[in-house]
C-alpha cells in the first residue's frame, strides 16, 4: 500500500485555489489516504472524491511533508498510468 504525489503544477489563483502550484495525493486504499491526510493535518473537507481518483491537493510546502512521510513521487506520465486511465 502506498501514498503517491505527482509533480507540481501551477494552477491559476481563484476563489477556490490561491495558492498558485500544487498537487495530487492519491493512495492505493481511501483508508491509507485518509490516514496520511492526518499526519499533514489536512482537513477531511478538503478531500477530493473523484470517481476515477480520489484524492487530496497538495500546496508545494504540504507536498514536501508529504515526501518527507514517504510518500512517492511520481512524474505526470505514471499518475496518469496508474490512476487516471482506471475503468470507474
């Protein structure tokens, strides 16, 4: 079982996003995300419940903890392999 960051992107700043790069956090198991999500002290309202790829978004300094905690990284090409092209 593994948690997993892809590469920092930069998004545009809204109401909804202001902070500029970010992330994805997926898990193989929504326990195991959810459980590394604590560890960062992110909030459960700040899931993302995909159907494809459940996930959290990650600010650049979060993605950091995140690697530092074991997460693994993961270029842009291997999270779309590994969880975008799942059947729903």
């Amino acid at each position: 079982m593994s948690v997993y960051v892809d590469e920092l992107r930069n998004y545009p700043v809204s109401s909804r996003w202001r902070y500029g790069q970010a992330c994805h956090m997926p898990a193989d198991t929504l326990e195991e995300l959810h459980a590394f999500a604590g560890k960062l002290q992110l909030r459960r309202s700040w899931f993302q419940p995909h159907e494809r790829c459940p996930h959290y978004d990650l600010t650049a300094k979060r993605r950091g903890m995140a690697v530092s905690l074991g997460a693994m990284e993961v270029s842009a090409r291997e999270f779309v392999k590994r969880f975008l092209r799942r059947t729903p």
